[in-house]
C-alpha cells in the first residue's frame, strides 16, 4: 500500500533534520502538496539570489514558549498567528475540512473546527466557506468568549458550542463539528447507535445524545459541554454530531469517520434479517481497558460487565416472514371464535 503523505509527515521531516524526502509511489495530501510548493518556490528564489535557503527549524513549529491568553497584547497575538507554529495548525484544519467535504460529511458552508492554542484562545473556521475550499487564510482567532482577535474574515457562528466545550472540558485540544449523513439520521430520531460490536468504534467513540436547541446558541453550547466528561462524540439532534480529542483535530475527525462508518454498517446489518451477533460482557471490558489506557472518556469504565452492553430501545431493522404452517394465525382463539359465532347467532335470531 502507498504511504500518505500529511502536512505533519513533511514536518517531522523538516524537525529531523533529514530533508523532505517523498517517495516516488506515495500518495501527498492536498495540503502537503501546497507545503511542498511552497518550499520548492521559497528555495529557487534563494538560488536565484545566490542565498542558501532557510530551512523552517523545530522549535518555530513549536508551541511559543510564552502562554499566551486573550489578554496577551494585540502585538503578540498577531505575531503568534502569523507564526510557522500557528501556520501549521491552520494547515491542520484545512486539510481534515477538505476531508470532511471529500466524504460529503458537510454540505453548502456547513461544519466547522477550532483548536485550543492558548489559556482561553482558539484557531477556528470561519463561517460562509465551504470546507472543500477552506485556506489557512481563512482562519481566525478568537477568545473563549467569541470575540475575534486576528483574522481577516468572520469566525464560525457555531464558534460558542466549541468554546463552551474546551471551557468545561480542560482536555479538549480540538473540536470537530459536521452532518454525516447516517449518523446524523440516529441525531433525528434522538437515539444514540447501539452499542457493542465493532471495536474500532467502542475504542475511540463515546457517543451521548444532546437534546436540540438552536445551533449557534449558548443554550446549545451548554447542552453539549455538560457532556463531555463522558463522551467524546456527541450526537445534536435534529442537527449533527460534534466530537472532541485531547491529542489534535485529526483525532476529532478521525472520531466522525468512525462514528459515520459503525452507523452505515448497523443500518445495513439490520436489514439482513439475520441476528446481530454482539460482544459478551467480557470482551466489551477488555476493550472499555483499552480505551481506559488511551486516555479516552467513557461513563462505562468501571461498571459491572453484565451492564456494559444493553442498547435500550434500538430495533435493527424490520423482517417480514411468511407462515406457511397449518397452524392457526397468532392471535385467533378457537374457543373464543366459538363464543362470538354463539353470540352472534342469538342476536340475529332475537332480531327475526
């Protein structure tokens, strides 16, 4: 198989000190071919001037050493986001929106991201471009109350969920928010998938179902970060999913390729009029200690195991299946058949 090819791969190379090096077989994400270009340019230019170039060293794709906060001053803010560090996460957030689009999980200028990048700051999307499009650019700054600090276009209307999200989760680094399409279906009718039976989906998703409010709203907002000390992927009803990693965005979204994918696969399963086979109690615990060693959320660790895999109300489908039997159809009572044919007969003849 090809190896891909991610902005972050081009990174560690430049941090190595090795050199970018791409094989000839392998697959470069769009926003990593922008990167190459860009490096590709910025060293002809020196050779034309006779200057060597300079390479883009570790500690600029480094956090600054300095904590900055929404009361940094405005010199230091804007530094900060012109800065490779900060470039580098825009380029993050670029390349999982045009993941998002590519797998038709937004639609119009849906979805929207942010990045926690300082005490109570963020990097975020802005809001009317489609992620398909999205450039670092684009990007903006904002403080944890929604107040935009750098950036030339507007924040996100959505940017309050994130924000409310990162304020009551400490862990949270990243925040993704879309549509895929099936899962968002389970976010129509209120019910969060059934549980136990792929792991891939047990291991990185923790899925809670927030009640619908208007999507941009505080009320909204607060719904949702009330939930995150238990779940990482939660379903909007009515509206979408939204997840949150304490590693980087592309874990965040990583989480809606897994939660879109475990949705389609039960959807179908259930329409096979086969049995779904599940996870013993058992099992789901050793799976929940994984899970438990990532550092992930979930409310189950620590139940008992006979608890762990009830899915409540879920029905995987409807199944039609023809009686071809002799025996009488389900519901009829011979004896009762009986009585009401006696009844009847002495109320026709009371009416003769």
């Amino acid at each position: 198989m090809s190896q891909v090819i991610s902005v972050r791969d081009i990174q560690e190379m430049i941090r190595s000190g090795q050199g970018v090096n791409i094989p000839a077989d392998a697959i470069v994400t769009p926003s990593a071919r922008e990167l190459l270009q860009d490096i590709e340019t910025n060293g002809a230019r020196a050779i034309a001037t006779g200057n060597t170039p300079a390479p883009v060293s570790a500690d600029k794709l480094s956090p600054p050493t300095k904590k900055l906060n929404s009361k940094s001053s405005k010199a230091e803010l804007e530094a900060f986001f012109a800065s490779p560090y900060a470039h580098s996460l825009k380029e993050q957030i670029c390349e999982m929106g045009h993941r998002l689009w590519k797998r038709a999980y937004v639609d119009g200028n849906g979805g929207n991201m942010a990045i926690r990048v300082g005490e109570d700051i963020a990097i975020c999307t802005p809001t009317l471009v489609s992620k398909g499009s999205l450039k670092p650019s684009d990007m903006c700054l904002v403080d944890f109350e929604g107040n935009q600090l750098c950036g030339t276009k507007k924040r996100t209307s959505e940017i309050l969920m994130h924000l409310q999200m990162m304020k009551k989760q400490p862990k949270a680094v990243a925040t993704c928010h879309c549509h895929p399409p099936y899962a968002t279906a389970f976010a129509v009718v209120g019910q969060a998938p059934p549980t136990c039976m792929l792991p891939e989906y047990e291991v990185f998703c923790s899925v809670g179902v927030a009640p619908y409010r208007t999507p941009g709203s505080p009320e909204m907002g607060k719904l949702v970060a009330d939930m995150t000390d238990d779940y990482n992927t939660i379903l909007m009803a009515n509206h979408g999913v939204v997840t949150w990693s304490h590693n980087n965005i592309e874990e965040a979204y990583w989480r809606m390729e897994i939660i879109e994918a475990y949705c389609r696969t039960i959807v179908v399963a259930g329409q096979l009029g086969k049995p779904i086979n599940t996870f013993t109690g058992p099992q789901m615990k050793e799976i929940l200690n994984i899970k438990q060693s990532l550092g992930f959320v979930d409310p189950r660790i620590g139940m008992k195991e006979c608890e762990l895999c009830d899915s409540g109300e879920w029905r995987p489908g409807a199944t039609s299946q023809t009686n071809t039997s002799s025996e009488p159809t389900v519901g009829l009572d011979p004896e009762a058949e009986a009585a009401v044919k006696a009844i009847t007969d002495q109320i026709l003849a009371q009416m003769k």
